[in-house]
C-alpha cells in the first residue's frame, strides 16, 4: 500500500491507528472520521506528502506534537472530539488553509492557531471560549470565521482588521456591545441567518450596543450607526 495516495476508514469502529501508518509514504488524504481513536500515533509525522486529515467524530483528548512535521497539510478536520489544546509545533503548519475545531473543549483559542497566516477557514464552534485574543488579526487571509455557541463576552477589535472575512458567525454567545470598526469588514454583505450564509451572524446574543433594532435593520443600518459612533 505504499503507492496509495488515498485512505478513507471512516466509520470502521477503529479503536488506534498503528503505528505503520507510517508506511502509507504517498498518502495524501487520510479519513479516519467517525471511529473510536483515543490516541494517534506519533509516526503520522512521517507522512509528508499528506495534504488533508480528517479525525473529527473520535475520542481524541490530544494531538501529536508530530503533525506538525507534515508541512503539506492544507486541511485539518478535528471536530466532535475532545480537544482542549494543539501543540506549539502546529506553528509550523505553513500551508494549513482550513481548520476545524468546532466541539471541542476548547477554552483559549490555541497559540499556535495565530501563527498559521495561511487559514481562509477557521471553526471554533461549540467550546468553551471565553474570549477571543487580539492576536486573530494576524490571519489576514481568513474569509471564514465560525465561533458561534461558545460563552465569548467581548468581540475584540482586532476582528475589524480581519477585512478578508466574508463569514463571521458569533451567534449564541454573550456578547454586549460589537466594536465601532466592525464597518470596515466590507466583504460582509449581509446580516445573515441560515448558518451557510455569507455575513455577519450575531443573532442570539445579550447586545446593549447597539440595540437589536439596529442589527434587525440589516448591515447598512448597523454599520451606518457603528461609523456615527466612531466619528
């Protein structure tokens, strides 16, 4: 199997993956979604050539440092597990474009999530966040930024420097009052409800400032009263 360059065992009631996973040196895509895997290995660093790992829907409490040695990845799907942190070394993961987090246990958005300048897509919903680091302004090339039903209560600034953004979802949170400058996310072109929607989702949340009127009005309405505050 050393020429496969595709593997699904998704939905096997895998309980470990061996350790001569290793030996898959052409896999490109790896699918181990919806099984029972605790642990991976740490030989999966040796998969160089991998490009996109799914292992969302397992009983994952950690990942290996070693996947940061597989700097081809461009996706990682690690959703529905139990995650509450990723290793430093996933800094290293310099062509990462999409990463999902979401149901997780996940309090702090990982460090090393702001270093993967690369992300277009990033999903962090349904944790335990509290709040959201100013470092999110270093992903300059995120248009999708999902981090509805957590417990976040201030929406940073620094997301107003995100201009990429053309998703931003932060329903179902606690969040009072949206910052001044969330005008400049010109690709946000609508107040959005369906969850795959372009826009800005902040629908469900406590707001004070400004009054849900204003958000009811559509994005014109509310980014015309953002800029008036500001100005």
């Amino acid at each position: 199997m050393k020429s496969v360059e595709k593997l699904n065992l998704s939905h096997n009631r895998l309980s470990k993956v061996p350790p001569a996973v290793a030996k898959l040196e052409q896999i490109v895509v790896l699918n181990l979604c919806g099984n029972r895997i605790v642990h991976l290995p740490r030989e999966i660093g040796l998969l160089r050539n991998l490009k996109v790992l799914f292992v969302n829907m397992n009983y994952l409490c950690e990942m290996p440092e070693e996947v940061g040695l597989c700097k081809k990845l461009e996706v990682l799907s690690l959703s529905d597990n139990f995650i509450a942190r990723l290793p430093s070394t996933y800094s290293d993961l310099s062509k990462l474009r999409k990463l999902n987090l979401s149901n997780n246990w996940i309090v702090n958005i990982p460090a090393c999530v702001f270093h993967i300048k690369t992300l277009d897509f990033l999903h962090l919903g349904s944790n335990k966040i509290e709040s959201i680091a100013e470092s999110i302004q270093y992903l300059e090339c995120l248009k999708i930024l999902i981090i509805d039903n957590n417990n976040i209560a201030v929406l940073p600034r620094a997301i107003c420097l995100l201009t990429s953004l053309e998703l931003l979802n932060v329903d179902y949170n606690k969040i009072q009052t949206l910052p001044n400058d969330l005008f400049l996310l010109t690709n946000l072109i609508r107040i959005a409800w369906n969850p795959l929607d372009k826009g800005l989702h902040v629908r469900n949340n406590p707001l004070v400032k400004p009054f849900s009127e204003y958000v009811d009005g559509g994005l014109d309405m509310l980014f015309s009263y953002l800029n008036d505050i500001k100005s």
